[in-house]
C-alpha cells in the first residue's frame, strides 16, 4: 500500500508477487523461515476461519540503502493472507539509548565515586598531619591543601549536572579547547602549564564524559612526571579520514614494557583505575 511505499521507498513496480524481491529487501535465511511457516499456516487456514501468524522481528533494506527495524505478522483467512507491516525502528532506537543512558549514568556513578573518596582520603591525612604537626607554616600547608581537596571534590559534583539530560541530549559536537579548559579545573593548579595549540574552532561529537578522560590524563602527568615535568601540551593531528588529539607532556614517560599495562583495571601505583577508565569512555 502507500504508506509501505513511503516508508521503505520502493515504488508499486518494483514490488511484484516474486520472492526474489522479498529476499533483497530481506536479506536474512529467517525471513525465508517465516514465509514458509506463513504459508504453512495459509494452507492449513483454508479449512478454517482465521489462524494469526505470531509477529517477528526483521530488517528491511530500504531503496536508498537505510535499514529499518519492522514487525511483521499475518493473519491467514481462508486461501488469502493478510501480512502486516509495522516499523519499529524509532521505537528500538529510544529503547536503545535508555539502555545506553542506564550504562553510562552507572559508569559515570563510578568514577564520580571514585574520584570523591580519592580526595576525601587525602583531606583525611592532610587533616591527620596537621593534628600532629607543631610548626604554624607546615600546619598552614596541610590547610590549604584541604582546601584544595574540597574544592576539587565540589568541580566534581558539579561536573555531574552535566549528565542530567543523559538519553536525551547526552552526545552533541563540543569544542575541544573548551574541553581542556574545563578539565584543568579539577586538577591542582600552579604544578605544571597546561597549554593547547589545537585550533580554537575544532569540535569533535562525544558525551560530556569526555572531559574525564583529559582530567585524567592531565592528573597521571602530575602524579608519575617525576621532578622534571613542567609542561603539558595538547595538539591535534589531521589525516585523510581521521583526527588524533595529543597530549604529551615533558615529565618522565612510561616505560615500554608498562604501555599497554597501565590501561589495565588495577595496574598502576595508585588506585590503577584512571586510564582504565579513560579507555572504557573513548571506547
């Protein structure tokens, strides 16, 4: 009918009675199934009134090559068959993005936790010295280190606002400096430069979450750069069909042998859960 030739863009000539049309559109050996349990139950339907053929699930071809979800059954009365058509594609999309809205914000759940009790941790033994520290000055250190901590545990909280329309708007195009930008907020300041030499207008289409994976990076480079790190520089390169982002800084490095590892749930000096994490985002 009209609306079939609407949805999946054949025209009334390019749907003859052939089988070789329906296996096109139907690429799939379980299409070929249910036409022979169809007319199976068309068969048998000709010395009853009615039989309903129970709906399945296939993937339709569509003339300009897109692929739609659609839910077909039938129902045999007499020697006519009546099949049905409806495209459920919208319908398993949604369906899809709760699921992936759920997975995220438990991921994201994690890592906020995560995060939060690392700095609760460190207020914790700041506080702890500072109890036992006679010296004003050394007292006034752990204090402000504290503070520091607190801070950092409140960019965090707030960098959860930012998933409350997950499942809706969740993904979008986000310009990467202001990306950087946002991320140096939740790394203690003043320790190394963070500097960015991407151009100002480039956006790549990512969550939000994305902005963890640099406040990761930018935090791995303070904790393991040694002595010597004093800068960290982010730059972009371009090739025919793909964009890298670079962050490479002037600390330590890693050693060959620990490249791969360090992505690794639990490897590592400290908790071993960053980069890890980092990974799982980016994937």
């Amino acid at each position: 009918n009209s609306r079939f030739i609407q949805t999946f863009g054949y025209s009334h000539l390019e749907i003859p009675t052939l089988h070789a049309f329906w296996e096109k559109v139907f690429p799939d050996e379980m299409y070929r199934q249910w036409v022979k349990h169809t007319w199976q139950t068309a068969v048998r339907a000709a010395k009853e009134s009615e039989r309903e053929i129970l709906p399945a699930e296939y993937t339709i071809t569509c003339q300009n090559g897109d692929l739609r979800v659609v839910e077909l059954s039938g129902i045999a009365i007499e020697k006519n068959l009546l099949v049905t058509f409806v495209d459920v594609t919208e319908r398993r999309h949604a369906e899809e993005a709760v699921r992936e809205a759920n997975q995220k914000l438990r991921f994201l759940t994690g890592i906020t936790r995560h995060d939060i009790f690392n700095q609760l941790n460190a207020m914790y033994l700041y506080l702890d010295m500072a109890l036992e520290e006679t010296e004003l000055d050394l007292v006034h250190d752990y204090v402000r280190r504290v503070q520091n901590a607190g801070k950092r545990i409140e960019a965090i909280i707030w960098f959860t606002r930012e998933f409350e329309h997950f499942g809706t708007d969740s993904s979008g195009w986000q310009n990467i400096n202001a990306i950087i930008e946002a991320a140096k907020t939740e790394v203690p300041s003043g320790i190394i430069t963070i500097s960015s030499i991407i151009p100002d207008d480039l956006e790549i289409y990512a969550d939000p979450i994305i902005r963890k994976v640099f406040t990761t990076f930018f935090d791995n480079a303070i904790r393991h750069g040694g002595k010597e790190i004093s800068q960290v520089i982010l730059s972009a390169e371009f090739g025919e069909t793909t964009l890298t982002i670079i962050s490479e800084d002037d600390g330590a490095g890693v050693a060959a042998a620990e490249k791969e590892k360090i992505f690794q749930n639990g490897f590592g000096k400290n908790t071993g859960i960053g980069l890890f994490l980092s990974r799982e985002i980016l994937a």
